[in-house]
C-alpha cells in the first residue's frame, strides 16, 4: 500500500490518522473505514471499504492501491472525494484528479 503524503482525511478520524494507517497496513479490521485510492482504470477514483485491503490481490506490491483519502461511512467518502476534485479545480483548473496525484509523486512507500 502506498499513501498520498497529504492524505485527505475525514474530520473525525483526524487524530487517528496514524493508527489507521497502521492497522490498514497490517491487516486488523476497521469495519467503518473507507480507503479512496486511484483507480487502475480509466476512472479516476475508487472507493473501497477497508477489508477490501485484506485480500491477497492487494498483498503483491504490483496491485497494491495508491491511497489518497480515509473516510468513516461511505458516505464521508463520498464528500471526501468531492473535496477532492473541488480542489484539484481550483489548483489546475480541471478535473484530471488521477494526474494530477501521479505527477506529484508525494507517495509513501
């Protein structure tokens, strides 16, 4: 798994941060948490509920998701992902979210 260095974070988790990072990457369950990554296809953004992570799929390094964004409730990161357009337009002026991470580069490893 690999996570945006300016991780876009729901409000209530904020002090979390941390620790979900951790236990997403160790496998532990969190049965609220919801991961946006970049999508592998032509779309530019994928909302996946955290247990999703846990398959082996995930595990090899070659499908493992760029993570830019923790949401609790679906729904959460559903706005998320709209906070994230809206400042990707007011950056670049266009919706290319998915380049526009790609070309920064701020990924953990």
């Amino acid at each position: 798994m690999r996570f945006y260095r300016g991780l876009y974070i729901s409000p209530s988790i904020e002090k979390k941060r941390n620790k979900i990072i951790w236990k997403l990457r160790t496998g532990r369950p969190q049965p609220t948490i919801y991961v946006i990554a970049l999508a592998k296809n032509s779309d530019q953004l994928e909302i996946y509920h955290s247990a999703m992570l846990k398959q082996k799929y995930y595990k090899k390094k070659n499908h493992a998701p760029y993570i830019v964004g923790l949401a609790v409730g679906y729904w959460n990161a559903v706005a998320l992902v709209a906070d994230m357009f809206e400042d990707v337009y007011k950056i670049t002026g266009g919706y290319d979210v998915k380049s526009f991470f790609y070309c920064r580069r701020d990924f953990l490893l």
